[in-house]
C-alpha cells in the first residue's frame, strides 16, 4: 500500500490510496475491499465489485441547459449465499447530507439498502 504522490488529505481527512494498482478514495475502503477480498476467497460472498455505477434520477434539461443523471458510485456490490439481492456498501468515515439523499434514493429508486463500513 502506498500514498499517491499528491499526499494531500480531502476536505474529509481521507487520504487516497494506490493498491496493486487499484486506486482507492480512503485508507479505509481499501482495508473494506482487502477483508472483502478474503471473504470471497472463503466462499462467503461472490461476484465481487468494486466502484459500481447506479442512476438515481435520468438526465433532464432545465432552462434550455442539459443536466447529468444523478448518480451514486457504490464502493463495492457483491452477493452473499443464501441473501436475496445484491448487497451494497459504502466505506463511510463521515455522513454527508448529499449522501444521505443519495441513500434515500437508492432505496425508493432501486430498492436496495445501503451498509455503511
């Protein structure tokens, strides 16, 4: 595991970080996928993902100006045995307000929960 060569922490303290060329958003996320990692090599889950893209509301034009879908980037999407679905999580150090809207449509869009590591 190593820094990028920015070295500069985000307005959230999380310092980006490069992994067998893997580039993760936090030291964190990449500790979730490396335990991640190992659960899927036990069996435990499978079908792995990481940075998986979900549209939450289409793109639209507003006052002649075209807007981007709103979308949410789940960190990573796998399946566990025997659990219905996919199963969605979010390396979180901090709760921000745009998240919780997002995790709000995430439910009442695509039905599905998100877990907070």
């Amino acid at each position: 595991m190593k820094a990028t060569s920015e070295q500069r922490t985000s307005k959230y303290g999380n310092v980006k970080v490069e992994h067998e060329g893997l580039k993760f958003d936090s030291k964190r996320e990449l500790k979730r996928y490396q335990e991640l990692i190992v659960m899927q090599e036990r069996g435990e889950i499978a079908e792995l993902e990481r940075q998986v893209v979900f549209v939450l509301a289409a793109a639209v034009v507003i006052d002649g100006r075209k807007r981007p879908a709103l979308r949410y980037v789940a960190d990573f999407v796998y399946e566990r045995p025997g659990v219905d679905g996919q199963i969605v999580e979010d390396a979180k150090g901090r709760v921000t307000e745009g998240y919780r809207i997002k995790r709000h449509l995430m439910k009442a869009v695509h039905g599905l929960d998100i877990m907070e590591v």
